[in-house]
C-alpha cells in the first residue's frame, strides 16, 4: 500500500537500497521496514502485515518512539482544544488505574461511585434543579455525548407523535452551520435531517436564534445551541433561543427543546461567567454535553452527558445488563471504557476546585485578550470578541482582568489579515502564514468560515493552559516576523512565479 497517489514513494525507497538489502524490498516484503538497536542486529517487520514473530519490546518502542517523534508538539499544537498537559500526582493516578473498565461496576466499584460523584458535580455545576433527578454519564469525548443527546430528544419526539397518532419517520435537528461534525454526524447516523442555519460575519458566525425559527416545524426533535463556537470561540445565546421557543409555543403549541453543546463552554462559562444563563436555570435546556478533554483538563478520551431530570433520558436508551454477577444499567454507545479518564477528571475536581478553575479560565482569557490586542493593532482583524469590554468607558484607563466586563466566549482568538494589508500586499495568501508557523513548531489552522460566510478565511489559536504568557509573547513575535517576510519583495516575485506556474500547468 502506498500512501502518496502520485509517486510511489515505497518503491523509489526499495529501489535506492544497498543490493544486499533488495531482496527484502520484493513483493509483500516491499513493506518491511527495520528498528534498530545497538546491542543486536537491526530486526525487520513488515510494515502492513502482522509480524509472524514479534520483535523484543525494547525494540518495539524505539521503533514507535522514534516513530512519533514525527509528530507535532502538543505544547505548540494551537490548533486543538483538547488539553495536553496534567500535574505528575494526576499522571501517576492515571498510570495506577489504566488497566481499569469503568463499565465493571462490581468489579471496581470505587471508580463507578467517583464516576457518579463526578456526574453530581457537574449537575450541580450546571445548576441542575434540586427538584428533579439529573442524570448523566462520562463518554468517550463531546460526539458520543451529543449522539446521546439527540437520541434521547429523538426518542422523546418519536414517543409524542405515536401517542397523537401522528407521523413519526421523518425528525429534523436544527443547529447552526457553525456546529462541529460531532453534531452533523448524529444527525446523518441516527435518520434525522439536518437543518442548518446559515451563519453571518456580522453576528460572529455564529446561529442566530431568530434566524432558527424559520427552520422549525412539527417535526422538530430539539435545537442544539453551541456554548463555544469551533470557529470563533463565541457562545451561541441559550437563553435568547429559549424564550423564542416559548413564544413559539404560544404561537402554535409546538414543545422544542435544546440541547446545549458545551463541549468547551461547559467548562468556561461556569467560572468566567456566572452570571450568564445557559445551562440548566434556562428551562428547556434538557442536556448538555462536555467535554472533559478540553477544558476539564483531562487528557484526551472523556467527555459527559447530562440529563437535567431522568425523565428526559428515554427507557429505550437504558439497558439493564445482568452481566458478571450484578445489575448494571448502560446508556452509553460503547461498552467498555477506561476508568483512568475519569478518575483523573476527580483529581482535578479535587485538586483545583471551583476557585482554581476559575483562575484557569481567568489566565487563559486574559492571555487570549493580549494576543487578541497585539495582532489587532498589527496586521489583522480579530474576529472573536472576548477582548471587546462591554462597556468601554469602563474600562478607559485600564484593562479589567474581569471576563464578565467583555463579550462571553471561549479562550479562542480567530483572526485574519487586515482589509488594509491585503490592499497594500495582495500576493499574500494567508494560508502561507500557518505554513511558515509550522516551521516554527506551532500549529495554527487556517480555515474557512461556515456555511453563509465561506468567503472568509480564519486563523484560530485556542488558549489553553499551557499557553504561556511568555509563549503568547513568542507567538506574537513569529506571527508578526512572518507575515512581514511575506510582505517584502522577494516574496512578491516568488507568489508571481507561483501563480504564473499555476497559470501554465
Ligand atoms: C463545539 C464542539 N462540539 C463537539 C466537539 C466534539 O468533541 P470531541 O472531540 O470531544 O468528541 C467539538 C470538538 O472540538 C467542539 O468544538
């Protein structure tokens, strides 16, 4: 198998080798490929086979180690919003339950109490009402959480239209074009029709909860609002969409309910945002999804579900399983799952508290807000808001270090180049700017807009924890050497030639 279509690098490989090492390189062997280890003679394996016989451990992982040393730097890795870094005290818990299945209650049932432990935090986080009886569980990341939420909503519509004796084949979802694939993927795997709601560069390319009405009818299973944008970072309003529901089911009777993707925000706005409602003091808000992984600040493969009150998790979805001795209920899309994640998403419940989550989201919006300035008072336009004060003359003389005096949002800061730079220098493509970051190490996409706005192209860094403010400081250094690079002459002439190439070819 070759990986590249156009040159089949593996042969041009085979072909250069030493005479002696050919034989190796013929027909299914062509796929051998060689670890190396001082104290013996280098062992071979094939590449895409299983090896008849294994090679010795020692050399297994240099082979892997060396391997992935190909790959980027988590640390500079800008571009993900999943968190990469943990204290040593949290990766040793991690290493001491790895070999740990959540979904054996009986057999380690200290991690399923810490697992339920953790659902009441969020719940209580996410001011589920004292009243009802929230109910949740940790998943493989947001997607298996929001496949689980649709479901539910699904299940809910489904069992309403039967008892009217009305049709019930054909659900629709409604979200903005801004949603990330997890949402689209739910809807195209479990036979819901997709209703996108085309965003605008003015709203911040985000839903606007006026423009969704127009996409909902009887069919309708639920509306899912994004508490942080994958594009921009800004949270889609909650409440807003709530009380256009209610006044839409004055209107026609029509009962819609949401589900709040928070696969960020969820970790966001509790801390840095109090005081905005979106979670479960809005009433139609059913479920929300997280993702422990980004700003729970767990390493990637967790994520949660919750339902404000059981009622709203269909019995459908609820499986009693009468497996290894006891009665276990399982409401999740995988079986087995390591409980290793969500023990450590206990140690940092444990160990930051609602106090040092807050100073997380603190530091990492106010480091957002520097980069957000520096590159505003450049090159680009900013196209998050977070460092935009709500009201300016609050903050005449200096900046408030209070995330709730600016627009809400994710640490994010999404950015283009500047309508003036692009007149003086229009052989710029922006594209080129995460080229040359790459070179560098760091990793910064550069994307289009969504659906409504695709002519906009968008440079994002997600500020996370271990974003520095010294490494804020670099970052802006580089961007700034870069994009000026690409503004000289030389530069002018090479994107000349390119385009003239590209004319011919
Ligand atoms: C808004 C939003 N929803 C859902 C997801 C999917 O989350 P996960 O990667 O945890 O499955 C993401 C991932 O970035 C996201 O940003």
């Amino acid at each position: 198998m070759s990986l590249s279509r156009h040159i089949d690098a593996e042969q041009i490989i085979a072909q250069s080798k030493d005479h002696h090492y050919k034989k190796h390189t013929d027909g299914h062997n062509r796929t051998l490929h060689r670890t190396w280890r001082r104290d013996e003679d280098a062992a071979a394996v094939p590449k895409y086979a299983l090896p008849k016989h294994g090679i010795n451990s020692k050399a297994a992982y240099q082979l892997l180690h060396d391997e992935t040393a190909l790959d980027g730097n988590p640390l500079l890795n800008l571009a993900s919003f999943v968190h990469t870094w943990m204290p040593e005290d949290a990766d040793k818990l991690i290493v001491e339950n790895l070999n740990k299945n959540i979904v054996d209650l009986d057999e380690y049932p200290a991690a399923s109490l810490i697992h339920n432990r953790c659902v009441s935090m969020l719940g209580d986080l996410w001011k589920a009402p004292k009243e009802g009886k929230v109910i949740g569980t940790a998943t493989a990341g947001s997607s298996e959480a929001i496949m689980l939420g649709g479901l539910a909503m699904k299940k809910r519509w489904q069992e309403a239209r039967k008892a009217a004796g009305k049709d019930y084949f054909h659900p629709n979802i409604v979200f903005g074009a801004n949603a990330q694939v997890a949402l689209e993927k739910f809807a195209r795997y479990f036979d819901v029709e997709t209703r996108l709601v085309p965003v605008k560069a003015e709203d911040g390319f985000i839903m606007n909860p006026h423009n969704a009405l127009q996409y909902i009818d009887e069919n309708t299973i639920g509306v899912m609002v994004i508490m942080g944008s994958t594009y921009t970072g800004h949270f889609e309003n909650v409440k807003l969409m709530n009380d256009l529901l209610d006044k839409l089911q004055e209107e026609t009777g029509l009962n819609i309910p949401i589900h709040v993707d928070g696969a960020s925000g969820a970790f966001i706005a509790p801390f840095a945002h109090p005081h905005l409602q979106w979670s479960f003091d809005v009433p139609r808000v059913v479920s929300i999804n997280t993702s422990g992984h980004k700003f729970g600040l767990v390493y990637a493969g967790l994520g949660w579900i919750l339902w404000r009150d059981e009622s709203y998790l269909h019995r459908d979805l609820i499986f009693e399983l009468h497996y290894l001795g006891s009665v276990e209920y399982s409401f999740t899309l995988n079986f087995s799952k390591p409980a290793a994640p969500v023990i450590a998403q206990m140690f940092n419940f444990l160990n930051l508290g609602f106090e040092g989550y807050k100073r997380i989201a603190y530091k990492d919006l106010r480091n957002a807000r520097t980069l957000s300035r520096a590159l505003e008072s450049t090159y680009f336009k900013v196209l998050s808001n977070i460092h935009i004060p709500l009201k300016p003359e609050n903050h005449r003389n200096e900046h408030s270090d209070d995330p709730e005096t600016y627009h809400s949002g994710l640490p994010v800061v999404a950015f283009r180049l500047s309508d003036e730079f692009k007149t003086v220098n229009p052989h710029v493509k922006q594209a080129w700017i995460q080229t040359l970051l790459r070179t560098k190490g760091w990793i910064v996409p550069n994307y289009g807009a969504p659906l409504g706005a695709e002519d906009v192209e968008i440079l994002r860094v997600v500020v996370r924890e271990t974003l520095s403010e010294d490494l804020i400081e670099r970052l802006v250094v580089d961007i700034l050497a870069i994009t000026e690079s690409l503004a000289c002459k030389p530069f002018l002439f090479l994107s000349i030639a390119f385009e003239t190439w590209r004319l011919i070819y």
